[in-house]
C-alpha cells in the first residue's frame, strides 16, 4: 500500500491488526489527494501472508474496518498469499474506486 507522503508508507508494526490499520489509511489518503472518500471505493482485495493471523485478528480488523470506512463494504476478496514482497509486511491491500466528474 502506499501513501501520498513516503514517511507513511514505510511499515511501522509487525503485527496484522497495525499492519491492515495503517494499509487502508494509506488507501484513503491516496483517494483523499484524487478527491475521493470511502464510499467511493467500489472494490477491494486484501493479500494476506499470515492466515491464522488473520483469523485471530479478525475482531480487531472489523473496529478498524467501522473507525475507517464507517458502514460501506464494497465488494472484497481475500486472497492468502506464500509471502509479500515488502517484508515483514502480512498483509497488503488493492483498491478500486470510481469518483464521479466535478
């Protein structure tokens, strides 16, 4: 995931629920600059490393998941992946949105 300033991409936990926190910020920042917001986005895909992370964490990425994106749940996969590029990264996240002309 990337943002729009390099201090905020760089991956500052080792944990999922942090990890998956700061990936969807990053995501909405990103949209933020293009003028977006949340309900915007029409899909995304989380690629995950760690699946009995996940499973564990899954209370804790629903609070993120309503802190950040209140109640919109576009469409979304979840893909469980060997291993991520960006290391000790667990999860990555891939979004689609469509913003309407101005």
């Amino acid at each position: 995931s990337t943002s729009p300033s390099t201090d905020k991409c760089c991956l500052r936990a080792a944990a999922l629920a942090p990890q998956f926190d700061q990936a969807l910020a990053n995501v909405l920042a990103v949209l933020a600059v293009a003028g977006g917001a949340a309900s915007h986005i029409c899909r995304m895909t989380a690629y995950c490393s760690d699946r009995p992370a996940y499973l564990a964490a899954r209370p804790d990425l629903g609070a993120i998941w309503r802190h950040r994106m209140g109640r919109h749940y576009p469409a979304m996969s979840m893909i469980f992946v060997s291993d991520l590029l960006d290391r000790p990264a667990c999860i990555e996240l891939e979004a689609t949105a469509v913003l309407p002309f101005v």
